[in-house]
C-alpha cells in the first residue's frame, strides 16, 4: 500500500491506495522515511479502537526511533507480533471494558503473527 502511495505522489486519498488498504485490511500505518503516522480522517479519541489505532502506530514509530524498522522488510510478523501485544497490554490499562469484538480481533492478530514468527527464522 505504501508503494501505491508513493506511486501516486505520496496521496493516501488515492484510489490506487485506498484498494489496497481495503484490500489488506489496514486502518492505518507508519512510514518510517517521513516519520508520519497516517490515520483516518475519522479516528476519534473517544473510540476504544481509533486509541488503539493511534498507540499501534506509535509502537512503530517507537520501533523506528530504536532503529528496529530496518529489519522490516526481514521480520515484519515480529514488529507486528510486538505492537499488538502493547496495543493489547495499554488497551485493557486504558478502559476498564474494552469492545469484546475488539480485543477478540487483537488475540486474532496476535495469533497469526505468533504462527509466522514460529515458521520463520527472524533472529
């Protein structure tokens, strides 16, 4: 998606990069070479699952300011394993009941990300 992006001069409203955000399921997502967060236009901080939003992302901007981020494109399921377990972590601090169907989505996530890193060799 982030290639589409680039493809169109970097316009996240594009259609090219909106099918393929759809298409991969992505809400949001970090770029590391303009250390910008990218979020909907319609993330609120009220919404259990936009904070969650915002505190994945900044999971990767912490990963990329570690210098983790270049290891992206080698152990992708390992960033990703690592910023919904934090998402998870900060999410049950925050609000006292999270959305079931949420958290449920997180475990599933977490779950399949699990299963990448104990097929590949991401050491």
């Amino acid at each position: 998606c982030k290639r589409a992006a680039n493809r169109q001069g970097k316009d996240v409203n594009s259609p090219m990069y909106q099918a393929c955000m759809l298409k991969d399921r992505v809400v949001a997502f970090y770029a590391s070479a303009d250390e910008v967060m990218y979020l909907p236009n319609t993330i609120s901080l009220t919404n259990p699952e936009d904070v969650g939003t915002i505190i994945h992302e900044a999971t990767h901007y912490v990963q990329d300011r570690h210098g983790e981020l270049g290891a992206y494109f080698k152990c992708i399921a390992l960033l990703e394993y690592d910023a919904y377990k934090i998402e998870i972590k900060i999410m049950e601090q925050l609000f006292d009941v999270p959305p079931k169907s949420y958290i449920a989505h997180l475990i599933e996530r977490i779950g399949h990300f699990k299963q990448q890193l104990s097929t590949n060799d991401c050491t």
